[in-house]
C-alpha cells in the first residue's frame, strides 16, 4: 500500500508500520477507537492504517472500527485541503509554517486520503504561533 517519502529506505517504512502494532499491543490487543497521526508526508498515517489492517487480517484483533484524524499544519496542509475539496489529487503548495516537519508535496498524501474517507473522518489543520525565541 502506498509508497514512502524514502521509497528506497524499507527497513524505514516497516518500522513506521511498528507504531500501529505498537497501539494495539499497549491496548491490550485492541484496537483504539481514534487515533491522531501527524501528517507531514502522509507515511505515518498510511502505515498506522496499514498495521491496524493487517492484524485485523490475521486475527490478533477482532474489531476495526477506529476513527484515522490526520494533524496538519495550517500553513502547510496539502492533504487536508485536497480532503475538504474532495479530491484525490494533492495540490503541491509552498510551506507557511514553522511547524516541522512540513512537507508541500507530500509523497504518500493520496495513500493517507483513503483510511480518512472511508468513514467520513477528518484532518484538522492547526495554527502555529510565530515565535520570535531562538
């Protein structure tokens, strides 16, 4: 499913994977009933997805019913902005943002839409505050 903003890097998008085993397992083998992922390139929510889907595959849980939300920053939120026009596509756009990481042309963007459309959840968009502090 999907590709990884560092597609040649496996071991890197297996281990993205490990933070939804990770969920479940501290939940006592269930599954949550949401979950908040920050989204930047749209692999960690892809691949958070992706683990929920496969243990409920293989039957360590029994039920799938979690809620996806997906965080963006407001200066910087290609995927939540393609999401609220219902579109598949994601429009690059230049970051306006101190929130890091913020990546304007998201590589797994069109993967992260799919677990977020599939019951009509959401991504919310997040202001920053300027800081003037080093």
């Amino acid at each position: 499913m999907g590709i990884c903003e560092h597609q040649y890097q496996a071991v890197l998008c297996r281990g993205l994977q490990d933070t939804g085993f990770e969920i479940i397992e501290q939940l006592g083998w269930k599954a949550p009933d949401n979950v908040v992922v920050p989204c930047a390139s749209g692999s960690l929510l892809t691949k958070v997805w992706k683990s929920f889907k496969e243990f409920k595959i293989i039957g360590i849980i029994k039920e799938l019913e979690t809620k996806m939300f997906a965080a963006q920053a407001t200066g910087c939120a290609p995927i939540s902005v393609a999401l609220k026009q219902g579109n598949d596509v994601i429009r690059p756009v230049k970051p306006n943002t101190i929130a890091n990481p913020c990546i304007g042309n998201p590589a797994d963007g069109f993967y992260a839409i799919q677990p977020l459309r599939r019951r009509a959840d959401t991504l919310r968009m997040f202001r920053t505050r300027k800081s003037s502090r080093a």
